[in-house]
C-alpha cells in the first residue's frame, strides 16, 4: 500500500518545482544546552563553523522551515546524545536538497511519532536531505520522504510507519555494515514489494538471500540486516579462532 501525502512545498515526490533551494549554511552540532529534547530549539545546538560555540541565529532552526524551503545547515548529532527524546522533534524536519544530518557515537535521532497531523492522520518525518548513520548513530522516525541514506559501522534505522515509511527515499549500506534497518508495523513481504528496490549493498541492489536478510522477529516488526561477505566471515571466523585460543591457555 502506498500514502499519497500533498505538503507546501514538502511533497512526496522526487521533483520539487517552484522551489528554491539555498545552499548550506554551515555545520551544527547537538549539545542539548536548551530543553535537551527539542530539535527546532536553537539553544539545544551549537554553531560549528560561522560563529564557532554559539547558538545558531533565531529562526534558523524552525519547525515550519517547509514553507521557507527547509533548513539549510548541516546537523550532526553524536556524543551518545538523543535529539528529540521521547516526543520534542516536531512533526516534520524538513531539510533542502544540499544539506545532510549525521548521526554518530551511539547518538540517536528520534523524531516525535505522533505530534504532527496531516489530512487527520498522525505523521513525522524527516524530509529532503541526505542521512548519514555511522559507528551506533540511530536515526528514528516515522516516515522518510525523499531521503538518501548511508549506513556504515553499526548504525540503525527505525522506520515507525506503515504503508510506506521509505516514501521516494533511497538506502546504501556498507558491505561490512552490521546495524539493522527495523520496519515497524509492516510485513515481511510488504516490505520486500515496497521497500527492496531502494535499498543497495555498496551501491548494487538488495537481493534477500544473496547480500541481505530480511526476517520478522514476531514482534515489532521485520528487520534488515547485510549478510556477510566471505572475507568477512572468515576474519570473524578466525578471530573467535584466537579469542578461543587465547582461553585455552
């Protein structure tokens, strides 16, 4: 099943017309110096380059940064911190084309799953930009509407949403990555037909089986996972090899 969602100039498609996208405008960084949970407080981040330990101008960081053409700086949150907490990201990080949110060091960013409404229907989402996940960043959300994704390391993606949650978006994994991508409230088969042909192992397609698993827990819903490669296995293989060794003397 696929949703049709019309935003103001966040919609669900890959070509955005009569839209200007800034460039970005520089880098910030989670330091959780206001409330600790809202990601549209500037206080709760700080300007990395520009005006290097302060706050980001009033405004820069808005919740209804859709109806000026997103946000246009770069986000990093990582330090273990969580942005957004239990419920203060918003219903919509909206981000222009050009800029990219970076979640690293066991960091998380969540997304508020049921504060925002569209069309009488709870959503969030984060929108337009480009995600990168490395070493335990966790990026969770409800939705994700024209999104490229990098995973490496042990990063993990949380997709909250049915009927299409990886809405015009686009994964790449490491080879070597070893997190999971989770689709809660979805099947294992509808998760196959709407959602395997966006994702990549290294740049070549997804093919359950040959480079990737996808199986259901029972519970919270189905989980993606890269299978191996056989350099990899046998690395692994031969450093439990040495770690048994090791215990034996």
């Amino acid at each position: 099943m696929t949703i049709c969602r019309t935003f103001s100039n966040t919609i669900a498609v890959l070509i955005v017309t009569g839209l200007t996208v800034p460039a970005s405008s520089g880098l910030i960084t989670w330091d959780a110096g206001g409330d600790g949970v809202s990601t549209y407080q500037e206080a709760n981040w700080t300007a990395v380059d520009g005006a290097a330990g302060t706050d980001p101008a009033a405004g820069t960081v808005d919740g209804n940064a859709e109806s000026s053409g997103g946000l246009i700086h770069d986000f990093l949150v990582g330090g273990s911190g969580t942005a957004g907490g239990g419920g203060g990201a918003g219903p919509n990080f909206d981000l222009t084309d050009t800029t990219t949110l970076t979640v690293q060091d066991n960091a998380t960013f969540r997304m508020n799953n049921s504060s925002g409404v569209r069309g009488g229907t709870p959503f969030d989402s984060l929108t337009r930009a480009n995600i990168v996940g490395e070493d335990s960043g966790t990026v969770i959300t409800q939705f994700l509407v024209e999104i490229d994704v990098s995973l490496s390391d042990n990063a993990d993606l949380e997709l909250k949403g049915g009927g299409n949650p990886l809405n015009a978006s686009t994964v790449d994994l490491a080879s070597d990555w070893t997190g999971e991508i989770r689709f809660n409230n979805e099947t294992v088969a509808a998760a196959t037909t709407e959602h395997l042909s966006k994702i990549t192992v290294s740049g070549s397609a997804a093919v359950i089986g040959a480079n990737v698993n996808l199986v259901s827990d029972g519970g919270s819903g189905p989980a993606l996972t890269v299978i191996p490669e056989p350099g990899s296995l046998a690395l692994l293989a031969h450093g439990g090899l040495a770690t048994g060794a090791r215990r034996r003397r």
